[in-house]
C-alpha cells in the first residue's frame, strides 16, 4: 500500500513540480528533474525510498545537488544574449510597425 502511495505523490510532484504530463514515464525523466521530485518529497518519504522508487543512483542524487550549487559560469554571456535578443526584437517590431 506505501508502495502506491509514493508512487501517486511522485507523480503529482512530477505534475505540480515539472509540469510534465500525468502519462509521463519516469523513466523518461532527467536527473536534473528527479533531484526536484525527491527535494519535493523528501519531508515525507526517507532518500533511500525516493531513490529507489526514482530507479536514481545515491550518486547521481549528489551529483546533481552539487552541480545545482554551483555558479554557472555563462550567466554572464546569457544575460547579454538574452540583452541583444531583446533589443533586436524591439527594433523589428519597430520597422514592421514602420511598413504599415
């Protein structure tokens, strides 16, 4: 009975957590997503069980958490891209404005 248990809330984080389909197999699920899930539900259920259930090694669990810590070292270049899409998009939207 525990065992449909986990595997509903695992599901329902799967669905309120990643907004991912309710079809989804876990299987298809990427690590990233699994460390959500199991972060998610960890209050309720020990690590061990979430891991198990997840099919998701102890490894790749901290693994994961620590490249979570870590700084990405592109924000920097993100930001200025995201900067020059911003600013191109605003000046077509002009000339298209502009053709009118």
């Amino acid at each position: 009975m525990q065992d449909l248990q986990i595997e509903i809330d695992i599901l329902k984080e799967t669905i309120n957590v990643l907004k991912k389909d309710p079809g989804i197999d876990q299987t298809a699920l990427k690590n990233r997503e699994k460390v959500v899930i199991v972060d998610a539900l960890k209050n309720k259920y020990s690590l061990p069980i979430l891991l198990k259930h997840l099919d998701f090694p102890k490894s790749s669990y901290y693994y994961q958490k620590a490249a979570f810590r870590q700084q990405d070292k592109y924000s920097s270049i993100r930001k200025r891209i995201s900067e020059l899409f911003n600013e191109n998009k605003s000046a077509m939207d002009i000339e298209e404005y502009m053709d009118c």
